[in-house]
C-alpha cells in the first residue's frame, strides 16, 4: 500500500507547468468617479493597449441576464460599438467572441462566479476574434454597478510587467538547498549503513534504511513511468473527484515526511528522547510532539490551502520535506536506472507538454490542463513550490501573483543527485567529487532554464535542461576518471527479491578502483 501511494504522490509531481495568467485591468468611469478592476485575457487574440492613454473608452452594456451563446434576444442597435458584458458558461469563449462581434461590438467582458483562468481556444479560433476579451469576477462587475449606475465608461489595458523579479532568485535558492541536502542526507545514510555493517551492528534494520524503496530493475521503472501515464490521464478525465484524493494524499504524504526530517534533524543535534511506557506499548515524549506538530501543519495547510497570502509558506516547508524524504528513501540502485528512469520521464514531459494538445479537443496539452484544473474547478494540484513576485505586490488586483517550480523538477534530478553522494561514499571519495559535479550541473541547467523562460516570456518544462545537463555531466566525470563501469553498475552488491535486502561485499577504497582495469 505505501508503494502505491509513492507511486500516485510521485506521478502527479510533473504536473505543474509554468502557465502566468495575463492579468490586465479594467478601468470604468462616469466623469466623476474612477475605478479599476482586475481582469484575465490572452493576448493570442487581440492585444491590449499597455496603457491606459492608449486605450479606447467605450460605453458598457450590461447584458449578464445572458451568456451570449447566440444572438436571439439581443438588438444590434444596442451593443454596435459598445462593449458588452456577459455571464460565464454553456459555451466556449470563441463563440461568445464571434456572436458580440456580429453584432458588431467593441469589446467582450465575460463575467465569471468561478476562478478566472486564462480564455482558451483552438488556433483556428484566434484569428477569427477582432474584438478585445476578458474575464472578470461577476462580483467585481456587481460593485461597480452599485458605484456607477448604467452610465459606465470602460477602457481594456495591460500594463506590461517586469520578467526578471527576485522571486527567482528565491526559487533558485530554494531548489539548490533543496537538492543539496536531499543528497547530502541519502550520501549520510549510505554511509551509516555501510559503518553498521562492518561493525556487525547491522543485524537489526537501522533507523536509516527504515521504509527504503531500491529501484533496480530496468523493467519496474518502466512499469513505473507506465503507472504515471495512466495516473495522468485519470486526472485528466476524472479531475474533479481525484483532485481530493491527492490533496488528502500529501497532507498524510508530506506530514509524514516532514517528521522524519524533524526526527532527522533531533539526532543530528543530539536531542534525547524520553520514553513511557502504557499497557506494554512504549511511546517516546519527542516523537509525539514531532508527530503532532508535523500534522498540525498538514491539518492548517489543507484548511486554508486556498488562501494566498501566507499559505505558500507552509506549502513550501511541506514541498521541501516531501522532496527531502523522496530523495533520501527512493534508491536508485546504478547509473543505468539513472539514465533510464531520468529518460522516460524526460519523455513524459516533453510527450504531455508537446504532443497531446494535437489530440485533445480544445488544443490544451493534458499536462497543462491538469496542472490548471477544468473551468469548474478552484482546487489546484499542490505539487509546486510558490513563492510570490516581489514586484507585483503593488499594482496586483487580481490576488497575489507567484513564480513557481513542479516538485519533480526537484526530485527527478535530485535522485541522480543522491545516487552520486552514494556512489562517493562507496568510493570513499574524500572530496565528494561526485555529488558537488552533479549538484552544480543542476544549478547551471536551472539557470538555463530560467533564462529561456524570460526569453521566450513562456513557462518551460525544466527537465527539459535539467536531465541533459545532470546526466551528461556525471557521465563525462565518471568517463575522464576511468570509473564508468563502477559507476554504471553502482556499487558491488546485488538485491535479493525475497528480502530486497543489500548483500554488501568488503569495503573498497579509492585505491582498490584505481587500480582495477576497465
């Protein structure tokens, strides 16, 4: 059962794609008073002007009594160049579009109850779009009617908003910690378990290798990346009622590992434990207290995960955890899993980002729809690190905006990452030449990243660099130091399927592979 579970938490980690909504704002005015209000458009049909001098006022038609799927019911005479504002639903916003624009109005305003998301449609249907577009909430078009009455004046406009912004710098800085420390800790287990054996205190499973999945087989990774598609495509069709079930999933997933790196972190400095026994069951005082304080936060995160303001923070403390504890107990056994998990997940990403939106209905990849959630929907997939944009904090109206990073950005890089810092280990490097190559790999792909997204002002599937990058660079290590074949194989011993045990042969040292001949 914990398995499955891993393998859900762990296949819905890819689907946060870095999708901004193009905010834009709404100004309306009588003469007297002026107001402004948030609103979501795409720019792939007609732009808006940047800023407001540049925009055209028009009158506004209040014409939400309708959701505009046809014009039966509506006069030419009263929406002719004029904008118009309609209810959200029962058609695409396309053919909302083409309908004000037959009847030869200006703009379109889509006034919406739910979550505003960016207007999509099939390529075909931006060209035929003349006329401005947008959503806005319904309750924000409610207010303005008790402050402006009918004789409203309305102007479309998007200010452009700066690209680089220091939430990235926090991100970066927030992946690097991330990955460091995740290999730092699996190297450290390693290392704990290798000592126990030699010593022979390893007859009793130690606290380290408790709960500790070894991948192995070439066979099983792929029966596990074929276990992610299906997964995906599940959210994809049944969105609405999965949704629940992984956010119920990683608040159990991430409270979970977030004491074992609290616990981790006790040992680490030294902190005794105090145990009491009742009824033959025997509790320690510092697990309870860990357990409650880890579940706390779980129980605070899933109450107000909606709130943006400061909830990002626990669901961050929450992501790091989950990706520390991921990278510590997954284990990938050589670097010949290593290039086949890291490959076809590389394939996966760049499959249901680029193929399939030529096969879904409304040209949206499923990737993307899933990281987005259906129109329906409020609840987003909590499988991103958020961190909000420091320079939109003053002129956002639309909520709080964020740069944010999937968690298997992390992860999938960071157990190649992991198996570095082991394979220093069992090599007795010194230097962990290894694992500081492969964590500065990853550093100079996520710049890259980073740098093409800017560029290309899009959100970009990180592995995509990531893989090529830390792959590439842990081969030619291995390679200039003639230890390919160690390194390709992993360390010496074998799995045993019965007992998935590691049947660990004597300790070999730096010198004992050097003079081994490849």
């Amino acid at each position: 059962m914990e398995r499955v579970v891993r393998t859900v938490v762990f296949s819905v980690i890819f689907l946060a794609s870095q999708m901004n909504c193009q905010e834009a704002i709404l100004h309306i005015s009588n003469g007297n008073t002026e107001r402004e209000y948030c609103l979501v458009h795409n720019h792939s049909w007609t732009p808006l002007s940047q800023t407001l001098d540049d925009a055209e006022q028009y009158p506004l038609v209040n014409l939400t009594s309708t959701v505009l799927c046809n014009s039966s019911g509506v006069s030419p005479d009263t929406v002719k160049d004029k904008a118009v504002v309609v209810m959200r639903g029962d058609c695409d916003f396309s053919q909302k579009a083409l309908v004000a624009q037959s009847l030869q109005a200006k703009a379109l305003l889509i006034a919406s109850n739910m979550s505003l998301i960016t207007p999509s449609a099939n390529d075909t249907e931006y060209a035929k779009v003349h006329i401005p577009l947008a959503l806005m909430r319904y309750r924000d078009f409610l207010e303005a009617q008790q402050v402006f009455g009918d004789g409203m004046q309305v102007k479309l406009y998007a200010p452009p908003y700066s690209k680089i912004d220091a939430s990235i710098a926090v991100m970066l800085l927030i992946a690097m910690v991330t990955i460091a420390l995740g290999g730092y800790w699996s190297g450290a287990c390693e290392k704990g378990r290798l000592e126990s054996s030699f010593t022979g205190a390893g007859g009793e499973e130690s606290k380290a290798d408790s709960g500790e999945l070894f991948l192995y087989s070439p066979f099983k990774v792929v029966v596990f990346v074929a276990l992610m598609c299906g997964m995906l495509v599940l959210m994809y069709f049944f969105y609405n009622i999965l949704v629940y079930i992984i956010i119920a999933i990683f608040c159990l997933a991430s409270a979970s590992a977030l004491y074992s790196c609290l616990d981790a972190v006790m040992d680490l400095i030294g902190c005794g434990t105090v145990r009491f026994s009742v009824r033959n069951w025997t509790f320690s005082v510092r697990s309870l207290i860990l357990a409650a304080v880890c579940i706390s936060i779980a129980v605070v995160w899933g109450v107000y995960r909606n709130e943006d303001r400061w909830i990002w923070i626990l669901q961050d403390l929450l992501g790091i955890a989950f990706c520390l504890n991921f990278m510590k107990t997954i284990s990938l056994s050589n670097f010949k899993i290593c290039v086949i998990l890291l490959s076809l997940l590389l394939l996966y990403d760049v499959f249901f980002v680029f193929i399939t939106p030529f096969f879904t209905k409304n040209g949206v990849s499923i990737m993307v729809q899933v990281a987005l959630g259906p129109d329906a929907s409020a609840e987003k997939l909590p499988v991103v690190m958020r961190v909000p944009r420091f320079s939109a904090w003053a002129q956002n109206l639309c909520g709080m905006q964020f740069s944010i990073l999937g968690y298997g950005d992390i992860i999938v890089p960071g157990l190649l990452v992991a198996y570095c810092s082991r394979f220093d280990v069992w090599i007795n490097s010194r230097r962990k030449i290894y694992f500081l190559s492969c964590c500065t790999a990853y550093l100079l792909g996520m710049i890259v990243t980073f740098a093409v997204m800017l560029l290309s002002g899009m959100g970009q599937p990180a592995l995509l660099y990531l893989v090529p990058f830390t792959l590439i660079t842990s081969a030619v290590l291995a390679g200039c130091r003639g230890e390919m074949r160690q390194f390709w194989t992993g360390s010496s011993y074998e799995v045993l399927d019965s007992s998935r045990k590691p049947l660990l042969p004597e300790r070999r040292t730096d010198s004992s592979i050097e003079g081994e001949v490849c």
